[in-house]
C-alpha cells in the first residue's frame, strides 16, 4: 500500500509496541514573529492559524512546504484527531510523543495544557488521557527558538541571516516525527540494558509508568536468536522499577561490520495475563580502553570515523526518508569508514537503529555551539537535555562513547568554565560507567577519558612530523598546551582532512581547509599522506575525517551534499581499510 505519510516508520525502534498512531503530515501552521501567540488565544481549540506545513519537516526546509529561511521567534502547529474507540473505551493511557521540537516547547489538546519541554534535540512524551474527547480533538503545539541568546544550544544552526563558514540552515519547531501510543495504566515506560559477554548475560534495569502497581504482577524478559529462545528469565514486580539479570544460552558478538543482535521481548502479567508488551533487541558487546587501544570485545580497534553532520538539501536537520539514514551508513561504509562522529547534533533513534543493524560505530555528542559556557549558568541549557539524550540512546550497541562538547571556544574575551565540563563529565560518567567519556572534543580539555586534537594542516610531511615524537615516549603533541594538559590517556586526531574539493560548485561563499588542490589526483595523494600518517602511528587508535559530504557552503566532503561521490569510492576505501598499526 502506498501511504502518504512522511516518514512513516516506526520512531522508537528499541522499544516497540502494536498501538500506535504516526501524526506526520499536513498540520496548520503560522510563525508568530512577535511571540505574542498566547496573548492572541493561538491555543484555543477554535483558533484556526493562518498557513499550512508539513510536519515532521523544519519550517525552513523546502519538505515542509513553507521554506522560510528568516529568523523565526516563535511557531504554532494545529492539527485535528480522532482517538480510536477501543483507547477509549478499554481503559488504559495516552501517550504524545514528540522526537524533537525545537527549542521550548508547549502542548494544549482542546485548550488544555499538556505539558512543557525544553530541549531542541531530546525527545518526550506528555500523558493526555484526561484531556482527549471521543469526538474530534485539537492538538496544538508551540515552540519558541531563540538561538542568538547563548542560552541554548543550536549546534551548526547558523547565528546570523546567512549561512555561513561551517554554520549552517536553522531548524524551528518540530523536526521529528510526532505519535500517539496507546498503554495500559501500569506499563513499561524504559528500560537500561547493560551486555556482558564475558558472564553470557545481559543485566536489564526497568522503569515502569503509570500508577498502581498490584500484587501478582511479573516480568518476563525473553532473548531470541534469529528466532530461537537464548535465554529467559521472570520476576515478580513490586514497585516503580525492576532490576534482573538475563541469562544467555548462546553468546554471539556485536562487532563493528558484523551486527549479531537479539530480539527482545518484554512483558508484565497479572495472574498469567499479560497486560503489556514491548518488543527490543540488544547486542552483545564490550567496550573498553587499554593503554592507547580502544578495545571492542576484547580487539584493538581502529576507528576509521568519520565527520557526520546529519543535514539534508531538502530536510535540513530532517533525513527525507528513512533509507536516507540508512544510505548515509552505507556510503560512509563504502568508502571505509567503520563509523563517525555523530557531529554537533543529537541524531534520531532511526539513525542509531541502522548503525545497530549495520555494525557502524558512532560518538553521541550534543550540539553544544551557540550556548554560552562561561559561567555555570550554561549547566541549566545543557545538562537536563543532555541527560535525556543519554537515557534515550543508552542501549544501541553502535554507541561506543560520549563527547557532550566540541571545541569549547571562549566567549567575547571570557574562558569557558572548567567547572560546567567537570560537572558534565562527572555526571556522564555516574550516568553510564560503560562507555568512555571525552569531555570535549578538540579543546579545551579539562576531564576526559581520550585525549584528542584537531588539526587541519594539509602538508602530509609535516601533519606526520609532529606525532613522530609520541612514538618514542618523547613530546606529545597538543593544540593548546597553555589552556589543557595532556596526561597519558588515549590519543587521537577526531578532526583531520577537511580537504578543500568540489569543483562543480563556483558560489563564492565556497570553502574547505587549506589550499584547494590542483587535480583529483592531487587530493588523493593528500587525502593518503594524511591517512597513512595516521593509520601508521602506534599510539593512535582511531582518526576522524572532515566530512562524509558537503554541507552547504562548506565542500570538503567525499560526496557532495546530494549524496553524489567526488571520487570512485574504492579508492578512498582502500586508503581507509588498510590495517592500522595498532590493530591486533
């Protein structure tokens, strides 16, 4: 059947369940320029708004039928449903779901508030049970941006009129899709799942919504393996959460290329009733840092990432479909890459899924630019947000480390303030001791678990020279030796290349790093020197190169921004996949 919804796939894809309503499509739309929508009753049910949109596309983008490219201080979404009876009728709550609405967000059904959230890149959710009909209902949403107050984070979003240098077209307002879930009054609202390969288990710690809980209620967690039972257990359920460990029959690895998964199934009952259920899947992998490898299950892998800044010619911060995530993988993949840098920008869960599914490694980071750090007054734009990233990421195997930050710059004359990345770092690490933390990616370093630079100097010879010395316990090198100290951890470069290259493209507002080179072979020998100095080094254990592809302005990518390669990808392959000198 052909549906008209866009992207009309399942959002959540770890934590699944039957009843569910995708709300993606036409929805009334109007910029409220002045903010002064609320003083002119926008959220009351009768108010009908001007424009149309649609949805879960930025208003900015050409998808969403609006294409305003100028500054917006607020935007307003209407649109009518229809709760199936049986919801009604049947008992149970009504879940809201939004993937992300950027930044500060307000909901009314009929006229009611529903809720606030603040946070243009976390996903959330309001209960609107008590405030649904069974007629016809209207669904009204605000969202105030404001990405010039250095109070949030806006990432690559571009802070004057034009985009410019390696800032780029905003988002406002929803930029992912919008759902209803149907649950019971008591129900599985998350879970945290924990793999250990080497006790054949998986320690599951889960958190249950709604109120109520009675005696007699019981967990079930069921593992499947390519369809046969691998391992079960049960638990009786007698508070607002629940801890188990889950015992595997068979131990199949996650590993970067080769994805093992378990499906999960997941279920509370009442006297041998089940009353809900949700399906997930998991993989089975460690990670963890030895002297300057970083180890995967055990092995020294060399992380061959690369740059991904998740924008779309047509959809901005929005992939037009799904096999456009899943495309992005695969051509990075083509090229070498065994993974990337999710880059200023918390990705969509559908993003994460096909890194799970495609055994693609990837750093979650926030989109930390824009939002003023100087003082500790940047803990309250930052932390809750970035929290309910972490919580709504934990469990994909793809996702092998933490960097909340990137490139701390000073603001105005001011430094950063050293406290808000310890206190970042320190709460990361309580949050989730499984993965590695990098404090912030490039400077200024004050914690981390991984030291590692940027560093765009396009001259292979002397790019190689300055490591020789790491190789023989002599000088390490560091970016800004007077702002952090480095102090023996793993080493790596997360930001090299950048190579200036796209000679389709004339606009003048055009640039890359370093000189522009003068033949495809020119840049291909470059883009070798670079990555053999690199892959060769014993110390290192990973590189990251600037970029996957082009984004707007900026054209150092290996494809273009519509997804065209600049060069036959076999040949940049083979420079990538060649075996690093740390590998085991």
């Amino acid at each position: 059947m052909i549906t008209t919804i866009p992207r009309p796939e399942y959002p959540r894809p770890q934590w699944v369940r039957p009843d569910w309503i995708n709300l993606n499509g036409d929805w009334q739309f109007e910029i409220d320029h002045g903010n002064s929508g609320k003083e002119r009753g926008f959220q009351e049910a009768s108010h009908e708004l001007a424009g149309t949109i649609t949805v879960p596309f930025c208003p900015e983008s050409k998808l969403s039928g609006v294409e305003h490219k100028d500054f917006m201080a607020a935007v307003w979404y209407k649109r009518e449903l229809v709760v199936p009876g049986h919801w009604l009728n049947g008992g149970g709550r009504i879940l809201l779901h939004f993937g992300a609405v950027d930044y500060e967000a307000e909901v009314w059904v009929n006229g009611v508030s529903v809720g606030k959230h603040r946070g243009g890149y976390s996903s959330f959710s309001f209960d609107i049970t008590t405030a649904v009909t069974a007629e016809s209902n209207a669904v009204t949403v605000y969202a105030k941006d404001d990405l010039r107050s250095g109070r949030q984070p806006r990432g690559k979003q571009c802070g004057g009129y034009y985009s410019s240098g390696c800032d780029y077209t905003r988002t406002t307002g929803i930029w992912q899709t919008v759902w209803l879930e149907h649950v019971p009054d008591v129900y599985m609202a998350s879970m945290k799942l924990v793999p250990d390969p080497d006790n054949a288990c998986a320690h599951i710690e889960l958190q249950l919504g709604g109120s109520g809980i009675e005696s007699g209620t019981t967990l079930t967690v069921k593992a499947l393996y390519e369809g046969i039972d691998a391992g079960s257990a049960v638990m009786k359920v007698t508070g607002s959460s629940a801890k188990l460990m889950l015992p595997l029959s068979e131990v199949h690895l996650w590993e970067p290329g080769k994805p093992e998964l378990y499906d999960l199934e997941l279920s509370l009952a009442r006297d041998g009733q089940i009353f809900d259920a949700v399906q997930s899947y998991f993989g089975l992998r460690s990670v963890k840092l030895d002297g300057m490898a970083f180890r995967i299950n055990g092995k020294s892998v060399f992380q061959r990432l690369v740059l991904d800044q998740g924008f779309y010619p047509d959809g901005v911060y929005t992939a037009p479909s799904d096999e456009d995530l899943r495309n992005d993988i695969e051509i990075s993949m083509g090229l070498g890459f065994n993974g990337a840098r999710l880059h200023e920008k918390m990705f969509e869960p559908r993003f994460l899924y096909w890194a799970d599914k495609l055994g693609y490694l990837v750093w979650g980071e926030h989109a930390n630019w824009g939002l003023d750090i100087t003082t500790t007054e940047g803990l309250a734009g930052f932390l809750p947000e970035w929290l309910e990233g972490i919580e709504r990421d934990f469990n994909h195997p793809a996702l092998i480390g933490w960097c909340p930050f990137n490139e701390t710059w000073d603001k105005d004359g001011a430094k950063q303030n050293n406290e808000v990345l310890r206190i970042v770092y320190d709460v990361t690490k309580r949050v989730d001791p499984t993965r590695p933390v990098i404090d912030t990616s490039g400077n200024f370093h004050v914690v981390t678990d991984i030291f590692d630079v940027h560093d765009y100097d396009q001259n292979p010879e002397t790019f190689k020279a300055r490591y020789e010395p790491m190789k023989n316990g002599g000088e390490v090198f560091n970016t800004f030796p007077k702002r952090q100290s480095y102090e023996g951890q793993p080493y790596f470069v997360s930001e090299y290349g950048g190579i200036w290259w796209n000679p389709e493209q004339k606009d003048e507002k055009s640039w890359g790093y370093g000189d522009r080179p003068t033949s495809e072979e020119a840049f291909l020998a470059r883009y070798a020197g670079l990555t053999d100095a690199l892959l060769d080094h014993p110390m290192m254990f990973g590189f990251c190169y600037t970029q996957l592809y082009d984004v707007e302005q900026e054209v150092n990518g290996l494809y273009t921004y519509d997804r065209r390669a600049k060069f036959d990808p076999e040949l940049i392959r083979r420079i990538n996949s060649r075996k690093a000198a740390i590998e085991d």
